[in-house]
C-alpha cells in the first residue's frame, strides 16, 4: 500500500506487511531478581550474544500470576543484554496494558489455520486473469549464511560464534573455551568446554563430536552442566545430542 501524496507528485514511502522471524523470550517467573541471577549466570559470559537483536517477550507461561511485574524494569534489564525488546504476546489484559505503557507493541499471533501458499497464489492469478495485467514482484530468498570452519584449537576464553549458520571446529575445544551456533554444531576433536547449539531457539539444532568431555552442552536454551555425570556409553566417545522435548538426549556414534 503506498502512501497518499499530494498533487502527481509520486509517493515517498510505502506501507507493506512483512514477516519477520524473531527470538522469543519466554518468561516462567514474575520474579525480575531470579530472572536477573539466571540471565547472569547464562550470558554474563557471552556478552555479544545479543547484538542489539530485537526479541519479544512471551508472557504465556506467566498470564495467570496475579503478581505484578515492572515492565519499564523489565525492559531496562534485557537492554542490558543487548536485547531490543520491540513486543509483547500472550499476557493478561493487565500485564499487556502495562507493557504498552512501557513502549511495547502487542505481537501479531499467527492465525492457526492461515490459507495455504498455494491456494492465495491460485487465487492472484484468477484475479490477474480476469483484470488487466499487473506487475508481480518476487522475493528472491537472500544468500545462505555459510558454515563457520574453525581449524585451530580454542583455549581457555576463547569464544566463536556462527551466528545464522552451522560451525564446525576442526580441533580440541579446551576446558574454559566456549563455542556457539544458531545451527548444528560440530566437533572433531575432545569437546571440554561449552557447546551451545540452536542458540535462537532452533529445537532441531545438533550437537557431534568425536571425543564428549564437556563442562556444558546446550541446545536450544535446555542445558546440562558437567556437575552431572554423563552416560558411560558417550563419556570421551563420539556422540551427538539432540532434543527430545525439552530433554536432551546423548547418543553414540559409532564411526567404524
């Protein structure tokens, strides 16, 4: 939809729908201080893991808790990890009035049963076919975000990053180290520090490596320190974990 302009003079901005993909950050507590000590102890060591990345708070889990929560204080301490919140969903009328009190829109829930992709396109050219012809723009898909190939060791407080994409390191990843993929994660080489696949919520992101000896390993938000034991089938071996639910799940490979 373009926007009306005075006299034939042609319009200088235009108002068009568009669908964004963006990380939902869904809280389970009202209670800001256990959110603050939970975001410290997961990012305080990962500083430019938000990179000033908009995000929208789900409130779903919370909807039903009469305890206020300051949304202006909330706002303020995912700012402070480089977070931008642009929106809330999924609130009580009472707690979505105050985050637009607080500057925030209310997200847009995605219809359960929207038309398919091929039915609205039939029903374009029907329209095309019966008026007179008009000009079709195409979105061509942007170019794929390429694996991140790391060859050289990773030593204590060292940190990579494949941000939209896969990484792959081709040595030992030390104790203290730490490595972060939105997408899969793999290792060829001891794994002894952190590995945190699916890091924007990708729930179908992997993590492999040939020798499992990590200090932390997750996916998609669901981790698992080395205070707990690992199986005695993946300990030092290859393997791979995955989600199952919010359950990670550790499995040999057997590589011969």
């Amino acid at each position: 939809m373009a926007a009306a302009s005075k006299g034939n003079n042609p319009p200088i901005f235009d108002l068009k729908s568009a669908t964004l993909t963006l990380v939902a950050v869904v809280l389970k507590t009202t209670d800001l201080a256990a959110l603050k000590q939970e975001l410290a102890e997961r990012l305080d060591g990962t500083p430019d893991f938000f990179n000033q990345d908009p995000v929208v708070v789900d409130l779903s889990a919370v909807a039903q808790d009469p305890t206020p929560i300051n949304m202006t204080a909330l706002v303020a301490l995912l700012r402070s990890y480089q977070m931008a919140p642009v929106a809330v969903k999924g609130g009580s009328d009472k707690q979505m009035a105050d985050a637009l009190v607080a500057g925030l829109g209310e997200a847009p829930e995605v219809a359960a049963h929207a038309p398919r992709v091929e039915t609205v396109v039939q029903e374009v050219v029907r329209e095309v076919v019966r008026e007179v012809p008009v000009e079709v723009r195409v979105e061509v898909p942007g170019a794929s975000v390429p694996t991140l190939v790391v060859d050289k060791p990773l030593r204590s407080g060292q940190q990579v990053y494949a941000k939209g994409g896969d990484l792959v390191v081709l040595a030992a990843v030390n104790n203290g180290a730490e490595i972060i993929a939105d997408g899969h994660i793999h290792v060829y080489a001891p794994l002894r520090g952190k590995a945190i696949a699916g890091a924007r919520g990708d729930t179908s992101a992997r993590i492999f490596t040939t020798c499992l000896e990590p200090e932390l390993i997750s996916i998609a938000g669901i981790y698992r320190t080395v205070e707990t034991d690992l199986p005695a089938d993946v300990r030092g071996k290859p393997a791979q974990i995955r989600l199952d639910g919010e359950k990670l799940v550790m499995e040999p490979i057997k590589l011969n």
